[in-house]
C-alpha cells in the first residue's frame, strides 16, 4: 500500500527555506527583536502593538500552507504501516 503524503511532500518541498527563516527567528529573539501584533484601540482612533511569541513551526507552516495535523495524521499512518510490516 503506498500512503499518499501531500503535506509532507510540501514540507519537504520548502525545508531548506524554512530552515533558513527558522534560524532568522530565532537570532531575531537573540537579539532582543520581538514580534508584534498591530490591534486597533479601544476606541478604533489608534493601534496599540502587542508582543507575540512566534511559535517558529506554526508561523511557518502557516506562511508556506502547511496543514500541521495533516502532516501529523500521515506521519502517523506512515509509522503504522512500517509497523505492519515486522
């Protein structure tokens, strides 16, 4: 049986782009650069930025459409079918 992969084809696609923006978040945290949320103000008149911690995996996911529980359910089946085989 050959378990079909997209999400998985797709992170193998962009591991290399990843890796690298991966690696620029994390020195972005290094050097005291924190992300932030731009939110209007109460009133609507202004915005108000609020720190968020990037969670490196879910932003990347999310910028180059990766499904993370996809990608968990194929990695799951392919692990399930490696074990049917012993």
């Amino acid at each position: 049986m050959t378990i079909k992969t997209p999400e998985l084809d797709k992170e193998r696609a962009v591991r290399d782009k990843a890796q690298a923006i991966g690696e620029f978040l994390e020195w972005l945290g290094q050097e005291g650069i924190v992300l932030c949320a731009q939110r209007p103000t109460v009133l609507g008149l202004d915005v108000e930025y609020h720190p968020v911690d990037p969670n490196p995996t879910k932003l990347l996911a999310r910028h180059f459409g990766i499904d993370l529980r996809k990608s968990d359910e194929e990695r799951r089946a392919i692990l399930a079918e490696l074990a049917g085989r012993t």
